[in-house]
C-alpha cells in the first residue's frame, strides 16, 4: 500500500522513551564503499558513521529485532560484494556496533541488491519488516532502486525501506528518495554527524508509521460518436485525472482489447478502429483503479471502394482509385486464384495508384490490404489475351544486321534477346525503347530465337531465324504479326520515290544530363535503292531533332566538339521511329584506347559478375576529397563508366529490382591517363553475430565492409571493418505509433573507442556531441573529435544505410519506448547510467530545449 507522510526537524528527534512501542524487524544496510573516505567537517564519513551507529544503538531497548548487512566493504569493483554480518535477532545492538567499527571500505555501492537481500531476510512478504538504507552515493551496479521499491511494496506484507542520504547532494538525493518514498518509508539528508545520529533515531528507533487512509477512487467520463465506420480513426473525449499510465481501450464483445490510445496532452485522442462490425465498449482504465469509465461503441461498415476496369491486357499498367482508411502500409494488392500475391501498390504512392499486371491471362482480384495484411475490399479483374508478336526474317547471314520490329507490353525492363536455340546461351540483347530494333547476328552459323521477355524474367514471345554462311537478300521490316521474307521486300529505287514516301525520324544523344550541342548526320547505307546524297546539320542543337527519310538504313553521326555519337539506324514506314544514338568512344577524338587529357580525373569502367544481368552502379567519395557521388541512374547491362575524384571510393551495385547490394569493393585510386577497367565483385564478408559483448548485436571483423540485413526491420547496411552495431530497433511514441525507420548505435570493436559513436535516428541528440545530417532513412549523427578512420566508417554509414521494406509489426518486431534506445548511447559514451521511474525521460527535464 502506498503510504503518504511528512515530517519536520523536530520528528527527527525523538526520544527513545517514544520509541519503546514494539517496532518491527529491522536490517541495518550499511554502505562500505571507497567513498566513505570522504570527509566532514574534516573527518572521514566512516569514522562518524561508527561512532554514530554505537551511540545510537546503544540507546534502544535490548529486545529490540536488529541485523546488519553490509557491501562494498570486502574487495574492489565487485558489485556481488553484500554480506548479511549480523542475523536480525533480539540484543544483537552491541555486536551491530562492533561490526561497523571492524568494518573496511573499499568496493562499489550495489545498494539495491542488498536492500533486496535483506528484505529476504526479514521474510518480509511474511511479516512486519524494515529497512535502514545508510548511503553516501548512488547505485553503481546497473540497478533501479525506485522499481526495486514499487517491487517490495507490491509483495511485503507490510514493509518500509528508509534511506538516510549521508553527505549526498539534493540532486543526488532526490535518485535515492524513490526507494523510500515507493514503501512509505522517509528519505532524511544527513550531512554531518549530528543530522545522521537524529536519522538513525527517527527510523532504527522509532515504529513503523501508522498507514494513511485509502485515497477515494478516481472517477472518468467518455464522450465519442455512437457509431463510427470499421477502420476509421475515432475522437474520444474524455475527463479524468489523467493519471501516468492511464489508457482508453476499446473492449470488443468478449471483452478483450482490441485497440488503445495512451491518456496524454492530447484531448480528444485519436483510436483507430478494427474491420470487424459490432459491437464493442470504449473503456478508461486507470492505471491506480482499473477500469473507471465505460461507453458503448457500434462498428459500421466503411466506405472502401477501388475503381479499377473490369478487364484490361495482360502485362498492361492500369490506373486504380481507391477510397479507404489510408492508413500506413496500406496496400493494393493483385491475387490469382491460389490468393497468392502477383503484383502490389502501396497506397502512399498516390490516387490513382499504377499496376503493372502480370502476362498471364485469366481471372484475378482486387483486394485493398488494411496494413498490409487484412483484405478489406475485394473485386474481380479478367486479364485478357495480349498481343506480343516478333517479327524478323527466316534466314540471315553471319555478321550482318538484322531488323526486329516488337508488339508487347513495353514494360521498363522488357527486352528483346538473341539466343543460341540449342543451349538457351544469350547472344546479346536489346531493351524494347525503339521500334525496330536492329541486331547483328552471330559469327557462327547455326538456329537462333530472338525473344520477348517481359519485366527481364518471362519470356512471352519467340521468333526462330536461321543464321547461314551464304549471303541473304536484305529486306526492310514489316509489321509486326508479318513474316518477314525476300518476296516482301519493297521495290524502290531513287528515281521512284516521291516526297510522300518520307517518314519523320527523331534523332537524341545519350548524353544523360550533360548538355552537349550536336551537330547531325545522316548518309544511306550502300547497297539501297535510296537517294545517295547524305542529310546534314548546320548548327548544332542539345534538343532532340526532327527530320524525314525514307525508309532504309542510315548511317547516324552526332558531332559535339570531343564527344561524337553513332549508331546505324533502321526507319521503317508506318511506324514510330525514334532513336538515342549512343556515345562512340571510337569515333571520339582521343580514341578508345588513347591516353586522356591529363585534368587530374581517374576514368572507371566497371563490370560486375557475368551472370549478374543489368545493374545499377554507385560510386561514393569515402575518404574525404570534395566530390559528390555518382551513379548510373537506370541499371544498365556490360560495362559502366564514370570519371571521379582521385581518392578512397565505395563502389557498389544492385540488381535492376532494386534489391541488396550485389558488387563491392572499397578501392584507392589515383590520377590516371588511361581508363581503368574494374570487375567489382560480389561482397565477399557478411556482419557477424556479436553475442551481446558491450551491448552489439552485429559486428565485422574482415577487412573490408561486411554485408549486414535485419530481417525483422529490413535496415540493410555495409558495416564498416573494425565496427559492430547494436540492435536495430523501431521505437514507439507512448500512443503506440511506430516510427517511420529504424534506429540503432554503431561503435568501434577496438578497447580504446573513448567516446566514439554513430547514432541512426536518435530521438534526443544534444548538438555538442558533434554534427548529423540527413540520409535515405532519416538522420545520422557522430561525435566528435572523430579521426579520419572513423569518419571514413561514418561516410560508408551514410553511403549504403537503407530499409528494403516498411518495419514489420508483427509480434517479434523490436519496438522499443523511446526513451529506452539512450541507454545504448549511455553505455557508449562512458556515462553512468541511471535506471529511471517508467514514463519519465530524463532529457525533458536535464534538456528540454532538446
């Protein structure tokens, strides 16, 4: 039972003939730690304690029920240092006496565990028993003794714990006073030998205080809408007295909670409601009396609607409008018969969100997944036949060109590929941008199949053609859905063709985002039945181009200074025909393989592992030279090349789905007048399990970067060499509300790390520990001073720090009150660490402005 009291000067000097009521067993605990060397008034705090301890003891009555335990008085740094030195029993004060003034002083001050020790002692969940906390200093072995207090008030049949604080400072005290004050017992501040004698008589001689009376129970009112739709968020009013710990549950017929909100500022709180329809009672549960408040509630059906066509193609990208709860993690989802997942939109990505469907015809639903996970609202969708067609000639000769005209979907990663037909090997490929599509056939004679495949993984469509030795008649494209043959080819000579017979071309550099002005040409490839004469440019322009030709083939030559682009384009009739003519490095002045101009620069191509498909290349300055990263922007097949600073550089790949890091390497480079091939790798370490040491839950010991993902919050990372990681956490609000990205603390293996850390989404961080800056998942922050190493650890951090998907909640999920991710700071930084009441965040009151 909570017991409230007070107390003045003078209750602290009591006489013992007040005392002589039966007072109940007690245990002195007697601080034997180093500090008790310290002095007042110019003598040790021990030597007053012994004299202090025999005088008053030698006061009380002989029947009195006394004990001794004592820590920190028998070896250093040893927090299991607690010894019951005397039993409580009848006329033991003298040897009390006797066995403070043998006493040592020397260890650390595991003052809650010997409060609990000797609690044990007195059998105090059996009978009447105290506690005489005598302390000059704070808890050093990671204990709470304000939870120790709650704890043995909960379970004793009647017990009070005193503390008397000797020689500690207000602030200091008020750390100590829970314990007392969470079993009605005192806390009394001694600061010389006169105020510890008068605490000694007030708590050792005098009887345990009389119990208060039973504080009249809280009362609460609701107020909240009758009705509300399923799913909805709901306001609830309510007026209580707000104690810590109070909630507004919603109870479902059975009477288990089904939601909740945290009693805090807020008035009216917000309560999302379930999808299942009744009814239900919103109830105010005080944390003190339990439930004190009910209202009935009735849960409609929500207004959940999907606008989708009720058949489209297979393979095509719809449009879906949707009407929901839009609560986070919602989704649109595309389930086949089995109701299994094919294809998903996440509702945050807008209204109409955009669904590329599958290439598989039939019959497909429709769901909205409430958080991910519950189907709210389901409609039928039929995937009609879609028309894919490959169109090329039967027969070609080695090392000619060949023209493909397409139908498909033209999905992003669609491609058009060239296979060998009796082992499946890729010859080459082509991504289905342009219509035509020109290839050039294999060396080596033999049966081919060009191939659709859709998104990069199905192949949808198949065209078989012939590659033979001898010469065979070209012939210009057809439609797609024809066969292209010798007898289809069309008849025209230069003296035959009329101006109605040219076709608009669009002509455009490759040039990313550079800004070159090209001047274009274009001259007929020998051997047609065209015009001779060549079409030029006059003035160069950075803007795509327009023009007319005639059906055929064309050289294309761009002309920008240094930089030329060429390609030998195919424009048919009938057809849109727009081209991205590539960047030559052959027809380039300096050549492909000439030295370049000596700017200082370092030209990288990079190439990852064959069987790697397309992949997107970054490159990130990690070892502090002024220069941004760079990357390939769409994933691209074969070589990729990139000029950059000299310096330390990260380079990593991904496949073209966007998943993990597939190619790494952590590489010096330095000026180089030639360009430096580089077949990146696969990462060739991953992140061991730490085992707990020092608080890491993860760590890499290779020598370079170790490969590391959490499965329960999807934070994937490379973690640099010689550093480990706690556990990645996702913390809450006191309402419950998960944050967007996980965090976690990242220090050094090495022993001598002082104060070093990188802190990821730290919910407090005091701007003197040193700077933070923004990445992909929210905030990165690192002390300082930070030598060059260790920042090369934090620009690695920052560099590849991402979350493959949106945090689980499931149960398993490490979701964490925030204030509990400090102690991990704590620790690291070489504070003491101090266990706090639940509910209450030492930063708000040391650090508010934080």
């Amino acid at each position: 039972m909570r017991r409230s009291f007070t107390y003045a000067a003078a209750a602290m000097l009591l006489s013992v003939g007040l005392a002589q009521a039966e007072a109940p067993r007690t245990i002195i605990v007697m601080d034997g730690s180093g500090s008790m060397w310290g002095q007042i008034d110019g003598r040790t705090k021990l030597d007053i304690a012994r004299e202090t301890v025999a005088k008053v003891l030698g006061t009380l009555p002989a029947d009195q029920e006394l004990g001794l335990m004592a820590y920190g008085h028998r070896s250093k740094g040893d927090c299991r240092d607690i010894e019951l030195m005397v039993a409580p029993a009848k006329g033991t004060a003298k040897t009390i006496g006797e066995r403070v003034a043998a006493m040592r002083f020397l260890g650390k001050t595991p003052l809650s565990e010997a409060v609990r020790q000797a609690a044990e002692a007195l059998r105090y969940g059996e009978e009447a028993a105290t506690v005489v906390l005598i302390t000059d200093g704070l808890e050093t072995c990671k204990a709470d003794p304000c939870a120790l207090g709650r704890e043995l008030e909960a379970a004793g049949l009647n017990f009070t714990a005193h503390v008397i604080g000797f020689g500690l400072t207000k602030a200091e005290g008020a750390q100590v006073a829970c314990l007392a004050e969470n079993t009605g017992g005192r806390y009394i501040e001694a600061s010389n030998a006169n105020a510890l004698r008068d605490a000694l008589a007030a708590t050792v001689a005098a009887p345990a205080p009389p119990p208060a009376p039973e504080p009249a129970a809280p009362t609460a009112t609701l107020s909240a809408a009758d009705s509300a739709p399923a799913g909805s968020v709901l306001a609830v009013g309510f007026t209580a007295p707000k104690g810590e710990f109070d909630y507004i549950h919603l109870l479902n017929a059975k009477g288990e909670r089904v939601a909740e909100a945290a009693v805090g500022n807020a008035n009216p709180l917000s309560l999302r409601l379930p999808f299942e329809l009744g009814q239900y009672v919103l109830a105010y549960s005080s944390h003190s009396a339990g439930i004190i408040a009910r209202r009935p509630l009735t849960v409609t059906k929500a207004a959940v609607m999907l606008n989708a066509p009720d058949s489209a193609p297979a393979g095509s990208l719809i449009e879906i409008g949707w009407t929901g709860p839009a609560a986070e993690h919602d989704f649109i989802k595309l389930l086949d018969t089995k109701g299994e997942r094919v294809a998903e939109a996440a509702i945050s990505d807008g209204n109409p969100v955009r669904l590329r469907l599958p290439f598989t015809p039939g019959g497909f639903t429709l769901v909205y997944a409430f958080k991910n996970a519950e189907a709210i609202f389901s409609r039928p969708i039929s995937l009609t036949e879609a028309k894919v067609a490959l169109t090329a000639p039967d027969r070609a000769q080695v090392g000619s060109e060949v023209v493909v005209a397409w139908e498909g979907p033209a999905a992003t990663y669609d491609n058009i590929q060239l296979v060998r037909a009796s082992d499946g090997e890729r010859i080459t490929y082509e991504y289905v941008k342009d219509q035509p599509l020109t290839f050039r056939m294999p060396n080596e004679p033999g049966r081919y199949e060009f191939r659709y495949v859709f998104e990069d993984a199905e192949v949808i469509a198949r065209r078989p053609i012939d590659v033979v030795l001898e010469k065979v008649e070209a012939v210009p494209a057809a439609q797609p859905g024809q066969t292209q043959t010798a007898s289809t080819a069309a008849s025209q000579d230069g003296a035959s063709l009329t101006l109605g017979d040219l076709v608009p071309v669009t002509l455009q550099a490759d040039m990313g985002t550079m800004g070159f002005n090209v001047v274009w040409s274009a001259t007929p490839v020998p051997g047609q039945k065209l015009p001779s004469e060549a079409w030029a440019m006059n003035e160069g322009t950075a803007d795509p181009v327009e023009a007319e030709f005639f059906p055929g083939r064309y050289d294309v030559i761009g002309e920008a200074g240094d930089n030329v682009f060429a390609r030998r384009i195919t424009v048919v009739a009938g057809r849109p025909n727009r081209f991205v003519i590539p960047h030559s490095r052959e027809r380039s002045p300096a050549g492909e393989d000439a030295p370049r101009a000596d700017d200082g620069l370092v030209t990288l191509r990079l190439t990852g592992m064959p069987e790697s498909g397309a992949v997107r290349w970054f490159a990130f300055p990690v070892g502090g030279q002024d220069a941004l990263a760079v990357a390939s922007g769409d994933a691209v097949r074969g070589p990729w090349e990139t000029r950059i600073e000299p310096g330390l550089w990260l380079l990593t790949g991904k496949p073209a789905d966007g998943g993990a890091i597939a190619h790494m390497a952590l590489e010096p480079f330095s000026p180089s007048p030639s360009p430096l091939d580089l077949a990146v790798p696969k990462p060739a370490h991953a992140a061991r399990k730490a085992g707990g040491a020092d608080g890491l839950d993860s760590a890499c010991d290779a020598p370079k970067p170790c490969l590391h993902r959490d499965a329960t919050t999807g934070l994937s990372l490379l973690l640099p060499s010689g550093w480990g990681m706690e556990a990645a956490l996702v913390m809450e609000t006191a309402a419950g509300v998960a944050a967007r990205y996980p965090s976690t603390v990242f220090l050094p293996l090495r022993p001598d790390r002082n104060e070093t850390m990188i802190a990821l989404n730290a919910r407090q961080w005091d701007a003197k520990l040193g700077p933070c800056e923004d990445i992909a998942i929210g905030r990165l922050c690192r002390t300082e001073p930070m030598s060059e190493a260790d920042q090369q650890a934090y620009r690695i951090l920052a560099a590849t720090l991402a979350v493959a998907g949106p945090p689980s909640r499931a149960s398993d999920t490490r979701a964490v009150p925030a204030g509990a991710a400090l102690a991990g700071m704590v620790k690291a930084i070489g504070g003491i660490e101090v266990t706090v009441p639940d509910g209450l965040d030492p930063l708000e009151i040391l650090a508010p402005q934080l």
